[in-house]
C-alpha cells in the first residue's frame, strides 16, 4: 500500500465515524460505545 492509499483508507474511516455519530439517534456517547463502534469497523474492515 503507498502512503497516499493509506492516508485515504484513514480518511474513509474517519469519514465512515462522522457518518455513524451524525445519523444516530444519540448525542452523548459513553467511552464503551465508542470503543464498540470503532471494534465494529475495524472487524468489518479485517473481513474479505
């Protein structure tokens, strides 16, 4: 992977974040759900 694809794999996770927390219902997060929502990215991302 070049470094540009992996500023952009960074940028698209970040994004896909943003995309969670401004389309929940929720506007305070407790830091376990946080860490659940990041866990559940990074397993999608780990699938083939």
């Amino acid at each position: 992977m070049t470094e540009k694809e992996i500023q952009f794999a960074k940028m698209a996770t970040l994004y896909e974040l943003r995309l969670i927390f401004s389309n929940g219902e929720k506007k305070e997060y407790t830091k376990e759900e946080l860490l659940e929502l990041i866990d559940k990215i990074a397993m999608s991302k780990a699938e083939p």
